[in-house]
C-alpha cells in the first residue's frame, strides 16, 4: 500500500508494558514490551523496560493482553459517495476502530463508480478530513463495472488504487478478464474476482433441498468453481496477479489449492460468515443472513474452515456491507444482500482459533501481514515502520448487540451470539483512535 498522507500530530513517546507480542512477519509470539515515538514503532521485544519505563514515557499497561499489527480489512462497502444513509466513510471508521481495524480498502461500486481519478480522490480526501483509520480504494476493472472496456489501470495505479475489481459483479468477458490480468502484470496490481458465472448466479440463496423447501431460487456451488477455474486459466496465460473474493465452496477452494501448487499467483480470502454460519441460517426467510455469494451447505462451510487453517485461505476480510432496514425488511427475494462485519471481524475470526483448528498467530497473519502483502503493503511489528496496533483480549466473552454498532446499518445474522475476543485499543499511526 502507498504511504497514506500527512495526518495529525502523534503523541510523543508511548510505553506498551505487559503485552503478548504477536507479529505473524517475524513468527514473534512472546511477552514483552513495545515503544512507539510519534507515529512510529521505535522498539520492541521481551526485554524492553526490564528495568523499568523512563520518567516523560506515557504508559500503557496491557494486562497481559495482546498486541499485534492493527488488522487489514481488504474488503469493505463505505457507500460513500451515493448511499450515505446506509453507511458514510465517517461511520465507517468509528466501527472500524471499535474492531481493531487500522487500514481497510473499499470496494468501487459506489454511486458514482470508482473508475477515474476524481474517484480515487475523493476517497484518499474524506480520509484525510477523518483523520481515524487508513482508507484505501480499489478501481474497477471495467468502465462503470459493465464488463466491457477496461478502465486506465495505470493512471488509477499512480494515484493510489490498490487494486481493481467490479465489486460484486464478475468480468464475466473472458477476453476482457485476459486483457486485465496482463494489464496487471505490466503495473503490479491485482485483480479480485467476485466468484460467480453471471448466467448461474441469478437465484437468491444456495441451491438445494433448504431452497426448494423454502421455494426460493438458488444458485449452484458450481457457478463459483466455474468462474475461479476459467480465470486460472487466464492467469496461465497471462502471469497476471489474480485474487478470489470471499470464497465460499469447496471445490472452488480445490481448484485455487491446485493452482497454488503450480506456482500461479493466485491469492484468495473469505469472510467468517463463510466459516460461521451454513445456510441454514436462513431459517424462515431471514434476509439478514443473505450474502453474495450466499452461504453454503455444511459441507462447504467445513471445506473453507479447514482451507483457512491449512493456509489455501490467504486473508481474512470483513466482507462489510452496509443495508438500511428499507433493504432488508422486504421478501428475501428481493431483498439486498450483505452484512456488516467490521465489528464483529476479530471475534468471529477467533472461532476456529477456540476450536484449535488454527494457531491465533497464523490466524493473527490473515487479518494482517497476508492480506496487506497481497496488496503490496506492510504490516508488522518492526521499528521504524507505521504504529498502527490492535490490543486485544484474545478470550473475553461478549454477546453481539447490533444497536450497539457504531455502523449506520445494524444487518448482523449474529445478534444474540456470544464470541470471546474483545478489541481493547486501536492505535493509527502511533494515535490511540480507540480504547474500551
């Protein structure tokens, strides 16, 4: 990620004592102690303050808790500019901070589209004005996200677009999707695919007997691993960077492993409503529980918890999208798809971590360093580099309220659940945006 613009005034220097370091960069995962100095890491490790913290050092005592990289969220809707009631870059950044979220890159299918510069603008100066978490945008791949001529990927590059996608619709052109990836390769972006054969997506939940049951449309397994295997052979092709948005499908999952093994740059992250919830957490027409792509059979959702933990899955992102209850009060069929996710990220992700399926370094890792190398970034407890920093009680229990969300919409499928994983700090640039 480029370097984000000038902010305001860190604090001088700030002492982190009693803390659990974990950086998935450097494999660290130890007790220890870290300073920042401005807006800056200026050291770090198991021994710093043996004797003591200096007098003049602001101090702040973690209580053993944990402290780690503030978390990348690759994947989140602002609907800013165009559908300011439903979510703002404002509102946004509150909920961000809340979920230990310094950095997070939204999606381009705003009103208007983000497909030129003024767009990419727009974005990078209302974070400025907000001066919280880092925000970031992806450009379209195509001109106003119709699949069909392709956008000034270079131009949008040099003015801070990390990468490019057409949000939730598919570049279901093979031709233009081949053209994009080799596009990519000549300035190192990435492409992110949302998963679906337009001709297959057309239903509103997953396909099978719960939707026949129900009498609703559904969509096949099959229109994700269709799409996923396609672009790879593309990405054969071309040696374009290529990245899969929230997966959600075992056999899709197979196909990015086979791809991995070949050595293709292929990259893919899911949402922990993917992992989660099946889709029998539709129950009776429970339009908050609707997604796109939608969740899946038990079957799948096992299939992306064990990818997650064997490292198929690179990151993990909130998959935040924002709906107002005009939105959702409505038949399922026609209701918009989406859940707000930045709040509830770090606990839900820490559910495998309790199950022991995955070590919370290397779950740690998906929420941080992976996904910000994926977006040619860097995240880590490393001196001199930006203090973005989540502190964090890794078992504290809590119960999801969704009227307590700082977002403008409240569409959460988890109201009710208890979690354990309870943010306590967020710290941007050496600035504490966030405190319990």
């Amino acid at each position: 990620m480029q370097k984000p613009p000038a902010r305001t005034a860190a604090p001088g220097r700030v002492a982190y004592v009693n803390a659990r370091l974990l950086d998935p960069a450097s494999g660290l995962d130890a007790p220890g102690a870290l300073l920042t100095e401005g807006a800056e890491i200026a050291d770090l490790g198991p021994r710093l303050f043996a004797e003591g913290v200096p007098e003049g050092v602001e101090t702040v005592d973690c209580g053993g808790a944990c402290l780690a990289p503030g978390l990348v969220d690759m994947r989140v809707q602002l609907r800013e500019p165009g559908e300011e009631h439903k979510e703002t870059i404002s509102s946004a950044s509150r909920a961000a901070a809340v979920g230990g979220v310094t950095s997070m890159v939204a999606l381009p299918n705003t009103d208007p589209i983000v497909d030129d510069v003024a767009g990419v603008e727009f974005v990078a100066r209302r974070a400025r004005e907000e001066k919280a978490v880092k925000v970031y945008t992806y450009g379209t791949v195509t001109r106003r996200c119709e699949g069909q001529e392709l956008t000034e990927m270079g131009l949008l590059s040099a003015y801070g677009a990390l990468g490019f996608t057409d949000g939730l619709k598919a570049v279901a052109s093979a031709q233009v999707m081949r053209r994009a990836l080799a596009y990519s390769r000549i300035f190192d972006t990435v492409i992110l695919q949302h998963p679906e054969e337009p001709s297959l997506a057309g239903g509103t939940m997953n396909s099978g007997a719960l939707a026949t049951r129900l009498g609703l449309s559904g969509i096949p397994p099959q229109a994700e691993v269709i799409m996923v295997e396609r672009d790879l052979r593309l990405v054969e092709m071309t040696g374009g960077r290529y990245h899969v948005g929230h997966v959600s499908t075992a056999a899709a999952l197979e196909a990015i492993r086979g791809a991995k093994r070949r050595g293709l740059p292929v990259t893919c992250d899911t949402a922990p409503h993917y992992f989660t919830l099946n889709e029998n957490a539709v129950g009776d027409y429970r339009t908050f529980a609707k997604v796109s792509p939608p969740l899946r059979c038990e079957e799948d959702r096992a299939a992306v918890a064990a990818a997650l933990a064997d490292g198929t899955i690179d990151a993990v992102a909130s998959d935040h999208a924002p709906q107002d209850q005009d939105a959702k009060r409505l038949p399922f069929a026609h209701a918009e798809p989406g859940i707000v996710g930045l709040e509830t990220l770090l606990a839900l992700s820490l559910t495998p971590v309790h199950a022991g399926r995955i070590s919370l370094l290397d779950l740690v890792a998906c929420l941080t360093s992976r996904p910000a190398a994926i977006l040619r970034g860097r995240s880590g407890l490393t001196r001199g580099w930006p203090a973005d920093l989540v502190v964090f009680d890794h078992e504290k229990p809590w119960t999801i309220d969704p009227d307590r969300f700082k977002s403008k919409s409240k569409n959460s499928p988890f109201e009710g659940h208890m979690v354990q994983g309870r943010v306590l700090r967020t710290v941007v640039d050496g600035r504490a945006i966030f405190v319990a």
